[in-house]
C-alpha cells in the first residue's frame, strides 16, 4: 500500500530543496552566461559554516543560516570578481569558464576537507517527528518547506516591484542594453552571486541537517539542481520553481517505481539526470517560453 | 616497498592516462568539445574488459571490444548531444557518467556492484616476479600509446585535422565550405572514446579489479587538467600534461609519507592542481606547448620561400 499523501510530502520537501539551491545557480548562469559548478561547493561551504555557528559555537540555527548566508555570498562574489569576471574579461571560453569553476570548487571541497576533515558530521539539533494522519513530519521538513515558500515570494517581490530586481532582468536579456540604460551590470551581477551562494549556503544546511555533511555534499545534489536550472529554463526563476516540483515529484514516483519494479533505490538520484539529459537533448531552453517575464 | 617497482607503476599509469588525455585532446583540444564526461568511456571499456575476461576472452579481443562499445556509445551520445551548445553538451555527458556509475554500482549481477569484480591481467607468465610483470604492463601499455599516439599525429596533421580546426574556429564558415560540422564532430568524439576505452581496459587489467569508486568524476577533471597544462591541440603537450600530473601526484602521495605538513596532502594535492589550472587559464591559456601550425606542402614552400628572400636580403 503506497501512502500517495507521504509521497507528495516527499516531493514537496524535495522541491524546496532543490529550489533553494538552484535560485543562485540558474541567475547567474542566466547572467554570467556560463554553468557554475562551484556552486556546488557554495551548498558544501554554507552547511560547514552552519555547522561551525550552530554546533561548534552553539547559536542556533536561525542566527546558523543568517552567517551562512552572509559569508557565503562573500565568498560567492570574491570568486566571481577575483577569479571568473577576470577570466571571462580576458576573453576566455565557455568551456575554459567551467572548468575554472571546477577548479575553483576543488579548492573549496579540499580545503574544507582539510579544515574538518572527510568525516561525515551531523547537526545534533534533533527533529522530533509527528504524525499528521498518514503523514510523517518533522519540524526541519516544515522549516524547509516554509523557507522555499519565503523565499519564492521574497524572490518575486525583488524581480518584479524592486530596481535592483529589475536591473538583474535588464541585465540577464540584454547586457549592453541595459549598460546603455545607465544600469550598473558589474554592480548588479555582483549582487547575483552574492544572492545566489547565499542562498546555495542556506541549500546546504537544510540538506546537511536533513542528512549528513561532508565535504561532497553540494557535489551529491548538484546535478539534480542542474536539472532544476536547465528545465526551468537558464535564468528563469519562476520555471525552476515550477521545474523543481516537477523533479522532486519525479523522484518520489520515480522511487516508488523503482522499488515496483524491483530496481535498486540507488537510481532516485539517476531520475534526475535523466531528466537533465532529455531536456538538454529535446528542449534545452526549459519551461521558460511558460514563463516570458522572467 | 620496492623502488624500482614504484617507478614502474608511475610509468604504467603515465602510459594509460597519456591516452586518456591524447582523446581529450582530439575531442577538446582539436575538435572543441567539452567531453565532462571522459571517465564515461573510461568506465565502459574497464568493464567491459573486466567482463569479458572472466569468460575467457583473450585479452587483445577484450581492449579491442572495449574500444568496439566506448565508441558507440561515443556516437550514440553524439548524435542528439551535438547539436547542444557546448556548455549543455558538458553537462549531459558528465550527466551520462554519473548514470553509468550508477548502474555498475547498483547492478550486482553485472559486476559484482559495490565490491567490482576481480580482473586477471592480460599476460601472466608462470614464474614471473612482479618486476617482469611491470615491464610487461609497460611494454603493453606503451604499445597501444604508440599506436594511438601515431593515430591522432597523423590524423590531425591531415586534411582531416584541418577540418576538425576549422569547425573549432568557426563553425559557419566551415559550413559555408561544404563541412558536415555533426559529421567530423561525432567521428571526434568516436575516436577519443575508443581510444579512452583502451586505456579503461588497460586500467582494469593492470589494478585487476573494477570498483565504481574508480570512475569518479575527478577522474575526467585529473585528465582536463593534463590537456590544458600540456597545451590543447598539441599531442607533445597532452603526454607532457599526463607525465607532470602523474608525477605531481606521486610526489604529494610521497611527501605523504616522509613530511609532515600542516594539512593532508591528498587534500592538498587536489587544492594545488584547482590553484593551478586556474593560473594557467589566467596567465598561459595555451599551455605549456602551444598549438603548432599544420605542416603542409604549401606552407613549407611560403616559409621557404619567405626564409630565401631574407638570405638574398642579407
């Protein structure tokens, strides 16, 4: 008997997930014009500081996700203005581009490493679940949830009623335009990143309180968020909304059928790169003619 | 351990990387596609070594099957990848590696899942001690470097590779002459695959086992780094990348043993190789050996030509 109600929970928290992570990565690739695969280190780094605030310094969670934030997106835009503006003004290819940002998230995943060693840590903070009819849930699942529903609407507010938001679509459509409008693109992509880690920080610690932290953390989802960026169109915040449920339902079915089938439920995480392969190959522009404003 | 034995090994897998990265340097360096996939086509011809193997298949059979089925599925994957912008092409391929890993690690009747499957080597002579079992490898794995080394040397000094420099540079105006841009990108993408294909085989047949936890990502990113430190489009640069990366990372697993630094070398290797194909895309993005002009007829006679009038100068 499949408890269909579970299986939605699951997706919703899924989803949210993979929405918080993949906020950052789909407007700067929309911006910059090139895939960050640092980005999964920016989830990795933002779970280990979350760690270090909440655990190691004991200050709780909120004040935990608000230095994640902060220090994160820091570190976000210090490699875009050190490393990658640098590399792509001097003319570098797409593909010199990602594989700087591979580079870039050797560094982080090694160093982080080296700081707190390869040993999966855990938030001891302990999240008692309870039972809503059929449904398990826990207060962290809730907080998850309740975080992407915020940060959907905080997200719309700043693109549709904030300059600061409409610079960053001016600038995502047309970069010389929006130069020649008198918008400050160096300014407004700058804000992106740091947005954009920020939010990768906050992925990062509901993931590690979720599950596990190591220093492969970003790494194990960063292509399911691939996918969220690519279905939802590059740059598109409103289809990754759309495109993250989709895959976190997709997964939750998917698994189901797996065990139905008789498969093993190490595929839940292949669902997703199936998904990123089909719509690379049929649709690589994503939901995104749904979604015309964004 | 042995010294000699040590030094042995590092040859061997200087030998099979070097072939994984002269692939790379066909499909990135000349034909200018972003393979983030390589250990893919790695993975496959390791396992199918392996498989083939245990039911007694003559180990020259198993490495030319191996090269057989990467390169299909070199050109399965070609076909609707590209067509992809290059930065969507990196992501489905490192998308299908990820997916293979999966398979072979969740498929226990395939390859004994987790825990591989064990792998007897291509030549074992009764008797042999492992010193002669190295120089065996080595002669067998510089063989097959050889040839493919002589392959992509003079396919890419050939018409051939003209073309595939050409669609590189500017895909339109390759067109505009004529040139199938899929045509030569898929054959590229073919023959990198088989050739990394090989060096799986050779891979699995040297360590003698295949786990999924030797395909992983860094495997394909270790090779990137070879190709683009050595120089892309210069194969003297790919097997001078592949020696300097191998040799680097033997020297940290060394200095392992004998220093002791403030932090873990295996970490610390991994963040100097990052800082390092960083300052070489900022500072050297043609590698240490830059891209040599084709040697043509018609280009020996300009340059002859241009050298004799300066000697009637003088």
């Amino acid at each position: 008997m499949i408890n269909w109600a579970q299986v939605f929970f699951n997706s919703a928290i899924t989803g949210s997930l993979y929405l918080i992570g993949a906020v950052g990565l789909t407007l700067t690739y929309g911006l910059s014009r090139f895939p960050n695969f640092a980005h999964a280190e920016f989830i990795t780094l933002g779970a280990y500081i979350g760690y270090l605030v909440a655990e190691q310094l004991g200050l709780g969670l909120p004040s935990a996700l608000v230095v994640a934030f902060s220090v994160t997106g820091i570190v976000g835009v210090l490699c875009y203005c050190g490393i990658l503006q640098p590399l792509a003004r001097g003319g570098a290819s797409i593909i010199h581009l990602m594989v700087a940002s591979i580079a870039l998230g050797f560094i982080f995943r090694h160093s982080i490493g080296a700081l707190w060693t390869w040993k999966p840590l855990y938030f001891t903070a302990a999240w008692s679940a309870f039972d809503i009819g059929p449904l398990r849930i826990s207060g962290l699942w809730v907080g998850l949830i309740f975080a992407a529903l915020v940060l959907s609407l905080a997200m719309h507010f700043l693109l549709m009623n904030t300059k600061i938001g409409k610079a960053i679509r001016a600038s995502a459509s047309n970069p010389e335009l929006a130069l020649a409008s008198g918008i400050n693109v160096d300014r407004v992509v700058w804000i992106t990143w740091f947005i954009g880690a920020g939010l990768a920080a906050v992925a990062g610690i509901f993931r590690g309180a979720d599950t596990q932290i190591w220093p492969m953390t970003g790494w194990d989802i960063i292509l399911p968020i691939f996918a969220v960026a690519i279905l939802g169109g590059i740059g598109n915040f409103y289809g990754s909304i759309v495109a993250a449920f989709i895959i976190g339902l997709a997964e939750n079915i998917g698994v189901v059928g797996l065990i139905a089938l008789g498969f093993s439920t190490t595929y839940r995480i292949g669902i997703a790169f199936l998904i990123l392969i089909i719509t690379l190959i049929v649709r690589p522009q994503g939901l995104a003619m749904l979604f015309r404003r964004a | 351990m042995d010294p000699l034995l040590y030094v042995f090994d590092l040859i061997v897998f200087i030998g099979i990387f070097s072939i994984v990265s002269l692939s790379l340097n066909l499909e990135f360096g000349f034909a200018g596609l972003a393979n983030f996939g390589k250990v893919a086509f790695f993975l496959i011809g390791a396992y199918t070594y392996a498989l083939l193997s245990q039911v007694g298949v003559p180990f020259y059979l198993c490495l030319i099957a191996g090269a057989l089925i990467s390169a299909i599925f070199g050109l399965v994957i070609s076909l609707p990848a590209l067509r992809l912008r290059e930065d969507y092409l990196a992501i489905a391929i490192l998308a299908f590696g990820e997916i293979l890993r999966l398979i072979v690690k969740s498929e226990d009747w395939l390859a004994g899942g987790d825990w591989g499957v064990t792998v007897s080597p291509a030549v074992s002579l009764v008797g042999a001690s492992h010193r002669v079992d190295a120089l065996i490898n080595i002669a067998l794995v510089y063989l097959c470097l050889f040839i493919c080394f002589l392959v992509v040397q003079l396919l890419t000094n050939s018409p051939y590779g003209r073309v595939v420099r050409a669609i590189r540079e500017d895909e339109v105006a390759a067109e505009a002459l004529g040139k199938d841009k899929s045509k030569y990108k898929a054959q590229a993408l073919m023959l990198g695959s088989a050739m990394t294909g090989i060096a799986g085989g050779l891979y699995a047949q040297y360590l003698q086992c295949v786990l999924p936890g030797m395909f992983m990502p860094m495997i394909t990113f270790t090779v990137w780094i070879m190709v683009l430190l050595g120089g892309p489009a210069n194969n003297w640069g790919a097997l001078l990348g592949a020696c300097l990366v191998e040799i680097f990372d033997r020297g940290t697993n060394i200095a392992k043993d004998y220093l002791t630094l403030p932090i873990d070398p295996s970490n610390l290797q991994y963040i100097l190789f990052g800082a390092l194909i960083i300052v070489v895309l900022l500072y050297r993005p043609q590698g240490l050996l830059k891209e040599t002009q084709v040697r043509t007829k018609a280009m020996e006679m300009v340059r002859r030509g241009r050298s004799a009038v300066r000697n009637k100068g003088s």
